[in-house]
C-alpha cells in the first residue's frame, strides 16, 4: 500500500465545465452580508463572474460575525470555507483544521474530522465543488522568466 499518497484537492468549479444549470454566481452572491448583498432580481447577481463575487466576500463578507455560524451545516460550512479562502484548492484536513478552530469554544459538539469533511467535498457538486487531478510536480515549477521575451529586442 502507498501510505504517501498525496491528499486530494478540491476547488470550486468557476468555469462551469460540467454544465450545470444552477448559477453559482448566485450560489455565492446569495452568501454575502447584508451591505454585498444583490438587491432586486437574481439576474444581476449571475451577471457577475463568481471570481469576482469571491473577491468581494475575501475582502469583506467572510469577516462579518454572521458568515460561519457554529449550527451552519456541514456542507454549507465547507462551501463557504472554500469561498473565504478565495477559492484556492483545498484538502479535507485543510477545512477540517479551519473550522475546527472557527468553531473552537462553540456549544455545538461536531464531528470536523478529516473523514466528514472529506465525504462533504467528494459529494459536493451541487455546491460546485470538484476534485482536481493530480498535480504534476515537474510542470508546477516551470515558470517562463519575464526577461526571456526581451532577448530579441536587444540585437
Ligand atoms: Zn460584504
């Protein structure tokens, strides 16, 4: 057995590549404080990248005392976990350690484990949450030097 097996990630899915018909522009607009939150109909809201709605939350709607309740459900937490963190790829262990710590000295006793958390972002997909595929190491690191387009123009 390989025991050094990375963990998987997980993102959500911006892109929509699985062609859902629900919005998830509305799905994180509708998460926002009550200052960010689209007024009038939806339609202006999926108007929005849901990049740009994230931002917004980053910036502002994540920090408000009322985003991550101790009694949110499991999945709904997760979600909004992934949507504060700016949508970077995340472990199970990663947003079981997050809210294990938000949630520290609440009266709710939860089961945060890894496993939970792990069982909510395998079945996430109505929450637009999808496992990544495995990162290849080499590729990650190559990154093209900013001076090499220049070279030409010196001759
Ligand atoms: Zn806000």
């Amino acid at each position: 057995m390989d025991e050094t097996k990375d963990p998987k990630r997980y993102q959500l899915d911006t892109q929509n590549t699985r062609g859902s018909s629900a919005s998830l522009s509305l799905l994180i607009a509708v998460r926002k404080c009550y200052k960010h939150r689209p007024e009038g109909n939806e339609h202006s809201a999926i108007a929005v990248s849901p990049e740009k709605h994230i931002r917004e939350i980053q910036r502002c709607c994540a920090k408000a005392d009322d985003y991550l309740l101790p009694d949110t459900p499991i999945k709904e937490a997760v979600f909004r976990v992934m949507v504060a963190g700016g949508n970077k790829p995340v472990t199970a262990e990663a947003v079981s350690a997050d809210l294990s710590a938000r949630w520290e000295v609440s009266t709710y006793p939860r089961d945060l484990s890894t496993r939970v958390v792990e069982r909510v972002l395998a079945n996430g997909q109505n929450y637009f949450i999808h496992e990544l595929p495995e990162p290849e190491p080499e590729s990650q690191l190559v990154r093209r030097a900013p001076a090499e387009a220049k070279a030409d123009d010196e001759a």
